[in-house]
C-alpha cells in the first residue's frame, strides 16, 4: 500500500475533489465525510461531488449538508480520492467534474475493483472502504477525533450487516473497539440507522415482503419490485435493504435477488448470498460487479426478460 506516497500527494495539494458511487450507501458517504474531516484540519479546500444529493434517510449523518452535486461551473482541484468504486464510471454524472490530467486516488474494498487510479488503496478483505480508511490513517499514525470515528463506525457497522456478514473480521472487530474507545455510543447509532420506520411505511414494507418466489429447491428468495414500490419508498428508507435483511434469517436460502424495473427496457438486479455462492461472479457475467456475497448490475431489458436470463445463469452457480 502506497500510504505514505498518498499522504504526500494530498499534503502537497491545496484543493481535493472528493467522489463515491451513486446511491451512495453509509460506507461511501461517510468515507468521505471522514477524509474530509481530516482535510479540512490541514487547512485543505474540500469539494464533496456525487451524482446524487443526500438521500433523506441518510441525512442525520454529520457534515452530509456539505456534499454537493455537479454543477455548471468547474471545480478546481488538485488530486481527486474515490471511495467505494469498483470502476471510475460508478460515480456517475460526477464525472463530468473530473479533471483526468490530475491525479486520481481510489480507496476501496471491491473484489471487482479495475484499479482505475493512478494510486489504489484497494484492500478486497477489508470489511467495508471505511475499514480500509482507518487503515490508512493508522499507518500514518493520523490522529482521529470523535466524529472521525463515528463515521468510520456507521461505514463498518452497515456494511457488515451490524457485524453478521462472513466480511467481519477479528481485524474489523480490534477497529471497532479503538472507534468505540472515542466515547461512541453503539446503541444509539445502530437506533439512528435501523429503527427509522414510520407505522406506515414499516406496514407497506412487510405487504412487499410478503410477495416473494422460492426458487430452486429453495435455494433463492426471489423479488420483483415495480416503480411504483421504489417511487413510493423515494429516499426516506430502503425497500432492498430491508428485504435482504429480512430474508437473509431464512434457513436454506443461499441467495436473494431483487429485480428492479427502473426504465422501460433497463433493469436493476440486485444479488445478496448466504456465503457459498459468490454473486460477483453472476454479476460480473452482466456488466456489474461488487463483493462475493453482494453484488449488482444493470441489464438492458424488462424485469420479465432480464429475470429469466439471470436466473438461468445463478442456478449454475448454485
């Protein structure tokens, strides 16, 4: 790891560009939050650009107000860091603000990552880019403060599932701790994640919930979500989320796929695995990508034709 090759480049620079994938999840924004936080201390100018504005459910994240979306005019900067990007594409229309003459530095922990920086800090066993942050600034014996380490605590605790998925480590664990040690309080920042359903909307989750096929002697839960299900859902909550992490208690389910119709003839799959089957692959057969055991891609098509075409090609992983 280049950690030390990195630290001067951004110490050196007057300017950063920061950017992570669209709809970004917690690990994404909250990396960047964190590298902002330590940027900022240096005296460093920080431009935080996504695709996508905040969404609501994630806006109770300290320092989300800063991060902005493209705009007309150029941004000047001098090093750019991309967090949580398997591909320079991934972010989406913040490329349109990217310089490719200057430097580009990727942060990640994609097995799939293409190692599209000119510098990549790209780590697939860490549990989470929040992981591979910390990383970064024990290296270099960075100091952190509290909110520093809340962020790193919300990246980690959300993409290993509140420390259940097979990506938490003894490593992910001796993080955690040293984050907690700053005065974290665990339980209120898994209440501010988890426990944000209306009545309502907690209700028209479980009717979708209660739509779901089993497949392939029960191996895979599967999902068809319409527009409609995702408009309505908008950015106050995640439906797919809560439908992985609902199915994922049921016992033989090796796999959960969720099938979004996002245009007429573009669909979004989204894979979730026990373990044993490794959704990357499938994902990757299709143009996407992601971690062994979550993955996704964008497949041309209606939801009835693109299901048929990937579910033929997961039962061979099965």
């Amino acid at each position: 790891m280049n950690y030390k090759v990195v630290h001067q480049l951004i110490k050196k620079s007057r300017s950063v560009l920061i950017s992570a994938h669209v709809s970004p999840d917690l690990d994404a924004l909250c990396s960047e939050l964190a590298m902002a936080q330590y940027l900022r201390s240096l005296g460093k100018r920080v431009h935080i650009i996504n695709s996508e504005k905040v969404p609501e459910m994630y806006q109770f994240v300290k320092g989300s107000s800063c991060i902005k979306t493209p705009g007309k005019r150029a941004v000047p900067y001098d090093v750019a860091l991309v967090f949580d990007c398997g591909e320079l594409r991934r972010i989406g229309k913040a490329q349109q603000v990217l310089d490719l003459k200057k430097p580009i530095v990727n942060f990640d922990h994609h097995v799939t990552n293409t190692f599209f920086g000119q510098y990549n800090l790209v780590k697939p066993k860490a549990s989470s880019t929040a992981e591979v942050l910390f990383d970064f600034f024990y290296a270099l014996k960075i100091p952190l403060n509290k909110t520093i380490a809340e962020l790193l605590y919300l990246g980690i605790l959300t993409d290993t599932g509140s420390f259940r998925y097979e990506n938490t480590t003894s490593h992910t664990h001796r993080i955690a701790a040293q984050l907690v040690d700053f005065g974290l309080s665990a339980n209120k920042l898994y209440q501010k994640v988890y426990t944000r359903f209306s009545p309502e909307d907690l209700g028209f989750s479980l009717k979708v919930a209660s739509n779901f096929e089993l497949l392939f002697q029960k191996k895979v839960v599967c999902f068809s979500l319409s527009k409609k299900t995702t408009d309505y859902a908008g950015d106050r909550f995640d439906i797919r989320d809560h439908l992985f992490t609902t199915f994922r208690t049921m016992r033989g389910v090796e796999v959960i796929v969720i099938f979004t119709q996002i245009g007429s003839r573009l669909t979004k799959v989204n894979f979730r695995s026990n373990g044993r089957v490794n959704v990357a692959e499938v994902a990757g057969f299709f143009g996407g990508g992601g971690h062994k055991a979550a993955s996704g891609c964008q497949v041309r098509g209606n939801a009835k034709d693109v299901k048929q075409k990937v579910l033929k090609i997961l039962n061979k992983h099965l």
